[in-house]
C-alpha cells in the first residue's frame, strides 16, 4: 500500500521495483508495477517465486540495479519501509541464485556420488550374499570331511585289529599244525 501510493515514486524505490518486476519477468514501467501490488496475490509471488529457476539474463539485469551502492536496505528504508524489504529480497534472490550456481555442480555430484554408492552397495550385498552361500558350503563339505576322517579311522584301527588277529590266528594254526604231527605220531603209539 506505502509503495503503490506514490504517483512518481522516488528513483531509489523505482530501482527496487524495477529488480523485482525483472525477477517476476514483468514489464519495468512504474504502470505495469502499480498493476502487480494491486493483485492480492502479490506477496504470495514473492514467498512462493522459483528461485531455482532465476536464468543468468535475469541475474545480470538485477545486477544492474544490485550494484549500486544506493541499492541498499538502509539507504531504501529512509525513502519506504517496504520498498527496503523488496529491496532485502531482490538481494536475497540474487545471492541465492549465484550460491546455486556454485553449489548445483557440487549437488550434482552429490547425487552421482550416491547413484554410485547405491549401485555398490547393491553389488556389495549380492556378494556377501554369495559369500555366505560358499561358507554354507565349505561347512558342510568341512562336516562331511570330519565325519569321513572320523570313518577312516574307525576303518583303519578295524583293519589294524583284524590284521592282528590274523596274524595270531596265522600262529596258531602254525603252532597246532606242529601239534599235529606230535598228535599223530601220538595217535600211531597208541594204536
């Protein structure tokens, strides 16, 4: 209301419009201005503008105005308060927009750099997931060499067994077929 008031507003608040209709893509003249802040949905533009989306012409245009030292929150409040706050924001936007410019690089980055993660991530799982299959099965072939040792040596000591026992076996046979001949040669006596 304080900035649509003026008939010939002073140069400083025109400047400051002029930034702002810039950044709406609105026509400069103090006209099309006095049209914008009549439409009630004029500060909702402004809470609600793209920012992301401020082109490198608009940016130069604005810095136009912006490098002025006139161009200022205090030197603007002295002529309206809420010029100096569009003021304040045309400022903000502009700072914005070049922080965008700096950082956009370093969030697109960011996001290959997660893309990536993710993808190794997902290659890290499946081969932890095959890792485990393989310890799964090196434990049951481990179980089933451990239970064919135990076997083998359960075969080996009843080999060694039996081959003592036909070895005294072998002895006596040995030893009653010496008996034999004495037990024949006893046999003829008494015959």
């Amino acid at each position: 209301t304080e900035v649509k008031a003026y008939s010939k507003p002073p140069p400083i608040v025109l400047t400051v419009m002029s930034a702002v209709m810039i950044l709406l893509g609105e026509d400069t003249s103090w006209q099309s201005v006095k049209k914008q802040l009549a439409d009630t949905n004029f500060l909702l533009k402004l809470k609600e503008y793209d920012k992301d989306s401020i082109s490198s012409n608009t940016l130069k245009r604005v810095k136009k105005f912006t490098k002025s030292d006139e161009f200022s929150y205090e030197n603007v409040k002295s002529k309206s308060i809420a010029a100096a706050a569009m003021c304040k924001w045309v400022c903000a936007m502009e700072i914005y927009a070049n922080v965008q410019r700096q950082v956009e690089p370093k969030r697109e980055k960011l996001r290959k750099a997660e893309k990536d993660l993710h993808v190794k991530q997902e290659s890290l799982r499946l081969v932890l997931a095959e890792l485990h299959e393989v310890e799964i099965q090196v434990s049951t072939l481990q179980k089933q060499f451990e239970a064919s040792e135990k076997e083998k040596k359960e075969l080996e000591d009843k080999s060694e067994s039996l081959e003592t026992k036909l070895l005294r076996a072998g002895q006596l046979v040995e030893a009653l077929s010496s008996e034999r001949t004495r037990w024949e040669s006893s046999i003829k006596q008494y015959k």
